[in-house]
C-alpha cells in the first residue's frame, strides 16, 4: 500500500475514503461493514485507533455502540465531524484529536469492550507499534475483543512476487518524496501472541497482502 498516496490522500481528507477505496480495490469498506454488521453489538463501548473520516464509526454507531475514535489529523477529523453531525449520532460517538503515542495519558485500564485499529499499525515505527499493542491490552476488558486489520507480507513465493513487484516501486517513490519509510507488520502472529493475545479469527484479502485479526487477550 502507497505510503505516499495516502499521505496525500489526508491532506484531502474530503475524498480519502474514495482514494483508499479505490487501493484496496473497494475491500476495505466491505471489511469495515462486516465488523460493524457482525462483530458490533448494541452498547457495547468502541474504541477506533486511527479513525480518519468517521465513516467506520457511523456504521458501529447505527447498530447502538458506543464509539470512540482517536486520530491526530485535524483535516480528517473536521471530516469527520461533519460525516457524523449530518448522521445525526454526535450522541453515540466522541472524537479525541491525540497520536497514538498518548494512548496511556487518554483511557484508564479495562474501559472498552472491542478495539479496532484499521490500517495504522503499519504507519508506526517498531517500537511504537509495541507501545500500541500494549496500551490496547490494558484498556480492553478482559473479555474484549482486539481487531486489527492491516498489511501484511503474504506467505506463498508467487503471492509474494506479485506482492513485492508492485510494493518495491511504491516503496522507492515514497523514500525520494519524503524521506520516510512504512513497512508491512511482520511475523504478525508471533508479535501479537508476544503481546499476550490469541486469534480468534483471521481473514485474508488482496492476496494475502491485507488480513484482519480478530483477537482476544491471553489473561
């Protein structure tokens, strides 16, 4: 996935969910739609790492949850806000301006029943990606569930040919335009296992380059 693209994707914030529809080859909504339609229940309290638009956050809304979303982008948040307002669900959703790295200031431990983080591990440097994942564990109740979705280097030689033959160039690019890297989560499993949670179930996406983890924390 285009670092890059996405970058400039929330510097125009008003048509990101349409740019990174269109890089996840349209999955991404549905991926959003099938844990709001089957994950979400009615009250349960949410939290969304990396909100962006609020579009993720309507859907969980409309099924009676309580939604918390956290982002540290004014541009997508003023989208956000106004994406909610005319939903009418400024009730049911609270929006926090704050980067992950004050994850420990914000949430006292075992305040939400499910955490999402859509997309965003990825965006971090190893050892903020560590200090996401032990924030998460803190402040998700012990019979929550974590849900992570992200990209991932796939496992199977020919996926990961395909994988790396469009993903090197991207890669490149974005080095030259901003001196900044992102890289795949790697031994995704294993980390999140390290980090005292087990999968309860995994999906694959965009061949095997995009997964979702459904987790719950190992007590």
């Amino acid at each position: 996935m285009s670092y890059v693209y996405m970058k400039a994707l929330e510097k125009r914030a008003e048509k990101y969910d349409k740019g990174i529809n269109s890089i996840t080859l349209g999955r991404l909504p549905k991926i959003k739609n099938y844990i709001s339609s089957t994950l979400v229940h009615k009250n349960e309290k949410i939290l969304d790492i990396g909100m962006g638009t609020g579009t993720f956050a309507i859907l969980c809304a409309e099924k009676g949850a309580f939604f918390t979303g956290i982002d540290n982008s004014d541009k997508m948040l003023e989208v956000a806000r106004k994406n909610i307002e005319l939903e009418g669900l400024t009730e049911r959703i609270q929006i926090i301006k704050m980067p992950v790295i004050e994850l420990d200031k914000q949430f006292s431990d075992k305040s939400f029943d499910k955490i999402t983080a859509i997309l965003i591990l990825s965006e971090l440097y190893r050892a903020e990606q560590d200090f996401c994942l032990n924030q998460i564990y803190r402040i998700l109740n012990d019979d929550g569930e974590f849900i992570l979705v992200d990209e991932v280097k796939p496992k199977k030689i020919w996926k990961k040919i395909v994988y790396f033959v469009i993903r090197v160039p991207l890669v490149i690019i974005t080095y030259f335009k901003s001196q900044l890297t992102t890289q795949s989560l790697k031994n995704t499993e294993k980390r999140l296992e390290s980090h005292n949670f087990s999968l309860i179930e995994e999906k694959h996406y965009l061949l095997d380059s995009l997964k979702l983890f459904r987790l719950k924390k190992i007590t």
